[in-house]
C-alpha cells in the first residue's frame, strides 16, 4: 500500500471475498476487505453452512432409525431435540467463521466493518470507496476492487418477508422444530429445507411452479428425489402455482389449486437477486445486465478496467464454490500471474444435500442431443455397486453423457449416498478432457461407490461389467 491507497479491496467476505483476500496476500498485493454483516458472509452465517449442519442432523436421525438392520439395538425410537440441534449448528457456524477470521489475520488482510459504495472518481488510477459504519462515513481508496457482495432472497406472490414468512435463512437458524412448513421453490435451497425439516418430523408442502422439482437436473433424477421426499413426510407439489398468501397470528394459509392449507411458517426458495443496489456501480460505468447481474469479461473484469465481479453478481450458478474459483480468477488477473486460466462455467459442478444426494455438472442428456450429432448414454444402478449394498443404501444411480464421436464427456448426473463426493472426479475429468473411454479404464479402489462411475463410464463406452 502506498499513499493509503491499497493494491486491492474485496466487498464482502464470503467465500469468494475471503479467497480472494487471501489469493491477494499471496501474491503479495496490499488488500482490504469490507464486510457489512458477519465475517464469511451470507453463505457460512445464514445458508451453505447452517444449512449443512441441520442437514447433518437429519442423516443422524436416519442412519439410527436404520440401525437396528446393522445388528444394533437401540431403547425406543429417536427422539429430535431440536434446541440441541440448534446449538450445534451456531457452534459449526461459529467455528467456521472464526476459522476464516483467523486466516485473514494470518494473511494481515485489512478488516473493515460497514457498508461500502463507490463514490465518485477522482484519479483514474484509483477507485474511491465509502464504507459508512454507525452513520459516519470513511473513505477507502484502492487500485482496483472486486464485488462479492453476492444476492438477497426474492419474495414471491406479492408477499413480503416478516412474522412467519422466512427465507432460506430463517428456515435454517429457526430456534424451534415447527410443527409445519409450506416451501415455495424446488430448487437445490427449497429441496433441502423439505428434506431435512421432514426427516426430523416437520409436516412439509414442497411447492414448485414448474413441472419438475429441481428444474436444473435430469428428470429421471428429479423424479426420484420426489419419491424420496414422499417417504420423508413431505408432499410434492410440482407444476403448482400460488393462488393466496394468507398470514396470521398463528399460521400462514397457503392456497394451490384450488386447495387451502396452513402452515406454521412459509420458506420462500424461489430465487435471489444480486446485492447490488447500493454499490452506486454508476458513478464508474459498471453496467449490469439481466437480473441486474453485472456483466463481466472472462477475467471477471466488469465494464471498468479496475473493478472485478464475482460469485452471485455475476452470470452463472449461484455457489459457492464458484465465486471462491472466480475470486481466485480475478486476483490473478490483477496481479498479472502469466499462467492465470478464467473460469469455464460449463465445468461447475452442482451438488444437493437433501436425501439423497443429488450433484451433477455439465449438459443433460436433452440439452446435449440438442447440441451434438451423436451422443452416448451410459448409466449404472448404485443397486450394483458392492459398496452401496455393504453399507446399506443401494438407491440411486450414475448417469454419463458423452460424444459418440469423440469421446468427450459432455454431462454427468448422480443420485443417491455420497453423490456430492463422486461429482468431483467427473469435473477433474470433464475439465481435464479426460473422455469416457478413458475413464473406463481407470481402476478405482473396491468396494467403493466411486465404482459406479467407472460402471457408468464403461456402459457409455458399450461394455459395462456388472449389471
């Protein structure tokens, strides 16, 4: 930093602020990061990470409630002590956050609590910022800047959040169990509130507009997780629009076609918008797009040269692992590395956590017949794979699609126990362009459920083994 004026600041400090801050130490660039809220972001204080832990609680449950088929006798049924529940969340959330504090110190990243905005430019080589914290303003100077203020939550059918209306966030850091939960959306975020407040004995209404939940993935996938969920005390409601909101004192009425039903709380999951708003991004012709999501160049790079977009603000899924690459990405433009690559949103891995487990990456098989001449299809039954039947759940399946001419994977989809885990090595060989025929020829370890992708590999390349 010379002058007060440091090498770069980030706008928040969620995982694509905090990894770019730490990124930025490494190579050496004098860095401050300014968060408004909590130190980690929206995503470790209020989503990704209580959602992880109550998520965690629910597969306890299950994995007792089956333990008597392993040979082990337990007195009576489970019993959920949601207040327990609760306090270990907030203290994952806590140990999480506190760990991210920690690296920041231990990078001598600059911490700045407030909220920042852009304020009008002076000096063409700097940009000025505003961080107004207890109503007084400071100004903070920097060479360049990277927004990873990352997205609020969007209310639907013309309410408003408040009272027994939440959001995801609400859903996640509720301090009781209630008795029950109408969810508005069947994406990734809505599937997961429905599974893990169902499993641990909250009534559940998962409410979708479109005709499938989880509208991103195959529909033989989504199909399943749906059959799922009606096995985890929730009712599915796809291809159902919200007629009236109704709230009271003591419950929200919701009504879908033509049906009334209460509830003790309404979780709204149907989408977020950028948090944007008060960035003032006009005073350097930062220009936003549809969504009003900033546009940016390959490096991340927005309409100016000095400013930086990343994660939620940008194009592309809304994950956290996402903004944290392109954070990374970012940096390493700035800092002029020589052997910086820019992200291929394509090679973004997709992964649920309800139960069970979806993740994927990559095309479907009907967005990639759209696209290619000659396609193939190779999929495998986790019923198949010695691994899922040694440790009890057989449910599920790996699907790979690839090009019939060049081998090239072209998307990966998996359901079922550690599905999140197996997406990985589809991604290091998707982005690595390791093609499916050579993918089936990798030995993988025995018994493992990683074996299924090799199964899924070889019955894409016509010469499947074990089923």
């Amino acid at each position: 930093m010379s002058d007060g004026i440091f090498d770069l600041a980030v706008i928040g400090s969620g995982p694509g602020g905090y990894v770019a801050a730490i990124r930025a130490r490494q190579l050496g660039l004098s860095t401050v990061i300014v968060e408004k809220d909590r130190t980690g972001g929206r995503c470790l204080n209020y989503a990704c990470i209580p959602a992880k832990a109550v998520l965690r609680s629910a597969d306890v449950l299950e994995e007792v409630r089956k333990a008597a088929t392993f040979g082990v006798e337990l007195p009576g049924d489970p019993t959920v002590d949601f207040a327990t529940v609760a306090k270990r969340r907030d203290r994952v959330v806590k140990t999480l956050t506190g760990g991210v504090a920690g690296l920041l110190k231990k990078h001598e990243v600059v911490q700045v609590s407030g909220v920042a905005a852009f304020a009008p430019q002076i000096d063409p080589n700097v940009v000025e910022l505003s961080v107004t914290a207890e109503a007084s303003a400071q100004p903070l100077r920097a060479a360049h800047v990277i927004i990873a203020t990352g997205s609020l939550p969007m209310p639907v059918a013309g309410q408003q959040f408040g009272g027994r209306i939440v959001d995801t966030a609400g859903a996640w850091l509720a301090a009781g169990l209630p008795g029950s939960l109408a969810v508005v959306g069947a994406g990734a975020s809505g599937v997961e509130v429905a599974s893990a407040y169902g499993r641990l004995g909250t009534r559940v209404a998962l409410i979708e507009a479109l005709p499938q939940i989880l509208p991103a993935e195959e529909p033989a996938i989504a199909d399943f997780v749906a059959k799922e969920l009606a096995k985890q005390n929730v009712t599915v409601m796809a291809g159902a629009a919200i007629e009236s909101v109704e709230q009271t004192d003591t419950a929200v009425a919701v009504t879908v076609g033509g049906a009334r039903g209460e509830y003790d709380a309404l979780c709204i999951a149907a989408g977020r918008a950028p948090d944007v708003a008060t960035l003032n991004l006009d005073h350097y012709g930062v220009t936003t797009g549809e969504r009003r999501l900033i546009e940016i160049d390959e490096w991340q790079r927005t309409t100016h040269p000095r400013i930086f977009a990343i994660g939620d603000t940008v194009r592309g899924p809304a994950l956290a692992h996402k903004a944290s690459e392109e954070g990374v990405v970012a940096v390493e433009a700035i800092a002029g590395l020589p052997d910086a690559e820019p992200i291929i949103v394509d090679n973004i891995p997709r992964a649920t956590f309800c139960s069970p487990q979806v993740s994927s990456i990559g095309l479907t098989e009907e967005q990639a017949r759209a696209a290619r001449d000659q396609v193939a299809v190779g999929e495998f039954p986790l019923a198949a794979a010695g691994a899922a039947t040694v440790y009890g759940d057989r449910s599920g399946f790996v699907k790979l699609i690839g090009d019939a001419a060049t081998g090239e994977i072209l998307g990966a989809h998996a359901v079922g126990p550690k599905a999140a885990d197996l997406i990985a090595e589809l991604a290091v060989a998707k982005s690595g362009q390791v093609g499916y025929p050579d993918l089936a020829r990798i030995v993988h370890a025995h018994p493992t459920i990683s074996e299924a992708v090799l199964e899924a590999a070889r019955a894409a390349d016509g010469w499947v083994l074990h089923a």
